[in-house]
C-alpha cells in the first residue's frame, strides 16, 4: 500500500513538474521578438569580449551597455508574465 502510495506522488510531482515547463514555455514563446533580441543581445556580448583590444574605452562601454540592454529586456519579459 505505501509502495502505491510512493509511486502516485512521484507521479504527480512529475505531472506538476512537466506541466510548469509547458507554461513556462508558452509564456517565452508568446514573446518571440523579446527572446530574439535577448538572443542577439547575448550574440553581441559574446562577439565583444571575444574582440581584441580595448578601443579606446568603446568596446567595455559598449559591453557595459549591452549589459544594460539584456537586463532591460530579460525584465519586461519577467513583467510580462
């Protein structure tokens, strides 16, 4: 009896698991252009500190406002949901 007991939580837990990664996915997917520009916004980082030298200073502004740039968009999609 504990066994089937055991073996029904597991199973929910799982089921309520599954069912919060579909939701979490419809909500990421009903924001398309806001996850493609965080996607290129993570591109665009990646290409900086990849870049050598320092330019002057532009390359660490220009990280710093990328930076800036993932934390807006990574937020109103959190405001979104």
């Amino acid at each position: 009896m504990k066994s089937n007991f055991k073996t029904a939580f597991v199973a929910g837990g799982f089921a309520v698991a599954m069912a919060t990664g579909v939701f979490i996915g419809q909500a990421l997917a009903s924001q398309p252009h806001m996850q493609s520009a965080l996607d290129a916004l993570r591109t665009a980082r990646s290409e900086l500190v990849a870049a050598t030298a320092n330019k002057g200073d532009h390359r660490l502004k220009s990280l710093d406002y990328v930076d800036q740039a993932i934390a807006e968009v990574k937020s109103g999609i959190e405001y979104a949901e």
